[in-house]
C-alpha cells in the first residue's frame, strides 16, 4: 500500500515540534494544528461572508433592473 505524502504545513509543523524545546511535543503538536483549524474556520467564516454580501448586491441590483425595465423613467401608469 502506498503512503500518502505529508501536507506541507504538517511537516513544517512537525519540524517545529521536533525542534521545540518542550517538554511534550506532541501538545506542542496540538496547539500548532489546532491553530491551523481555528485560523481555516476563520477564513471560511469571512469568505462565507463575502459570498452572501455579494449575492445580497446581485439580488439587490437585479431588483432595481427589473424595476427600471418594468417602470421606464418617463412614463406613467396614472
């Protein structure tokens, strides 16, 4: 069976616990992945975010299109 290769950023950080000086590598281990995870939902958050304020703004000006298209500036429907 063939071993998969190792995430750049999980050899990196088993290159800093390997090279820490800490008493217990493998919590110093923990706490570098575990900020990985926080620092990724972070980031998935805010590009969750973004996403919604831009279909927000495409819902909003497909409305005012729809409303330009249905109520021409000129005419009215007295």
């Amino acid at each position: 069976m063939k071993q998969a290769q190792v995430h750049s950023l999980l050899k990196k950080q088993l290159m800093r616990v390997a090279s820490s000086t800490a008493t217990e590598p493998l919590s110093k281990l923990v706490d570098l992945v575990n900020t990985v995870y926080e620092d990724n939902d972070r980031d998935r958050l805010r590009t969750e975010r973004s996403m919604t304020l831009m279909i927000d703004e495409l819902s909003e000006a497909r409305a005012h299109r729809r409303d330009v298209r249905e109520h021409p500036a000129g005419r009215h429907d007295d």
